[in-house]
C-alpha cells in the first residue's frame, strides 16, 4: 500500500517520506511490540481526556524509535543477508 501511495501526485517530500516507510514497514512491524513494551512503564498514567494525548504521544514515540531501529537492524542484518543469498542463489543457478 506505502509503494502505490508513493506513486501518486504529491511533494517529493511526502514521496520521499512514503517510500522509506514502505521500505522499512515490516521491520517496523516486528520491532514496535517490544518498544512499546519497553517503553509504556516510563510514561505516566492518565485518566480521562487527557489519556489521548497520552496515546497519542506514546505512539509516536513508539513509531519514532521503532523506525529508527528498523534501520539500523536492516543496514546492518538483513540487506548484506538477503544480498548474500541472491549471490548464492545465483551461483547455484548458473
């Protein structure tokens, strides 16, 4: 979905933005859990109107921190893996 939306007419910015996300979702995925898990003691607990703002800043936190090491797991693990195993798989097919 992230990919077809980059592809529409908006800013570059927006483009840009979409396009790194769609990158990095599925790791985004599979990391935000144990962040938030992590994470949600730190933050006070709010009752009332007030636990939407809450809400809303733990789950940008959650997605900042989740994206960031989202980043850093895919530069440092899985792209020199998947790039390994496309050069094993091609040394096998030829």
């Amino acid at each position: 979905m992230f990919l077809t939306i980059g592809t529409w007419d908006f800013p570059n910015w927006v483009k840009t933005v979409v396009r790194f996300l769609a990158k990095h979702s599925f790791s985004v995925y599979l990391i935000h859990m144990m962040v938030l898990e992590t994470v949600i003691p730190s933050f006070p607990a709010i009752i009332g109107a007030a636990s939407i703002l809450r809400h809303a800043g733990v789950t940008l936190f959650v997605l900042i921190v989740s994206v960031i090491f989202s980043v850093i797991v895919d530069q440092l693990l899985l792209f020199p893996l998947s790039n390994l195993l496309l050069k094993l798989a091609k040394r096998t097919a030829a």
